[in-house]
C-alpha cells in the first residue's frame, strides 16, 4: 500500500503536523508493508498510484489556500483514491463563533469536493502575537498562548486512519 500525505504550509505548522502524522502511520503500519509518502502539493506530479491521500491546508481568510483547492478539483476529485483531509486554523479553537461557522463551512466544501471518508479542523501556531485590531475582530484573548496545536488530537486522527489502512 502507498500513502501520500501532501499539504501546503505557510508558516511551516501545517507542515510540521503532516510529518507527525507520517511518523504515527509508519508506527502503526509498520508490519504491514505501507509506503509512506510526504510531500508538499506543489512536488505531486499526480495522485494516480497511491492507494490512499491525506491532505493538509492552512486556512487563511476562513477558505483554505487557492492552490489547495486547486489541487483537489485537478487532482483529487474524481480519482476514487480514498482521502483524509485536515485543515488548520489559529482561531478555531478559540475564535468568535461566527469564524468558527465559516471555518467549518469550507472544511465541508472541501471534504464534498474531495469526497474525503473523513476531515478534520486542527488547532494552529501563529509566529508572533495577533494585533489588537485582529484579536478584538477575531475574538481571541491577549494572553493566548502562539501555539494552540493539539497534539493529542492530531495523534489520535492519525491512530484512526492507521486502524483503517
């Protein structure tokens, strides 16, 4: 079996949880002769010859990046290639509800496109502190910490795709 977890990053956060997700997968598979994969988007020719996909953006704006869902319309969709999707945003954990709705929102735009069999919203990591504007806009406290990642959740993600592969 061949999996490929294939993301775009910004800041190198939604990076960093693709490999922890390939490091839980290569764990949990190893007796079972899985080929894993990592790779940001822009270095995949083509997603034909992977038994499996797990894909990962940051969301800017509420939407995932534009090259990003780029990929899954061109490459993805329609390729019957079973897919995992994760997204990660900053203020999901903590931001206004009225974000929160709008960040779910594109997770289901996205997992339709795909027809992923599961998706799912990751806490982030920002590099330096919000502006005040930007806290007061987005709802988030002054004394959040820069790093929300939940590793225990993104741990346990990946544990239930390995259990499926």
């Amino acid at each position: 079996m061949k999996i490929l977890i294939a993301y775009i990053s910004k800041t190198g956060t939604t990076e960093e949880i693709a490999k922890r997700i390939a490091e839980i997968l290569r764990a949990r598979c190893a007796e079972k002769n899985v080929d894993i994969e990592v790779s940001p988007i822009d270095a995949v020719g083509s997603v034909l010859g992977y038994d499996r996909l797990i894909l990962g953006s940051p969301i800017n704006g509420m939407k995932v990046l534009p090259q990003f869902r780029e990929f899954l319309s061109t490459r993805v969709s329609g390729s019957n290639i079973p897919t995992d999707i994760f997204i990660v945003s900053y203020l999901f954990e903590q931001g206004r509800n009225v974000w929160r709705r709008a960040i779910r929102k594109e997770l289901e735009s996205i997992r339709t496109l795909a027809h992923a069999s599961s998706a799912e919203i990751f806490a982030g990591r920002l590099p330096g502190p919000l502006p005040a504007f930007a806290r007061v806009m987005f709802g988030t406290p002054k004394d959040l910490p820069l790093d929300m990642r939940n590793w225990g959740k993104i741990e346990a993600w990946a544990e239930e795709i390995a259990r499926r592969v």
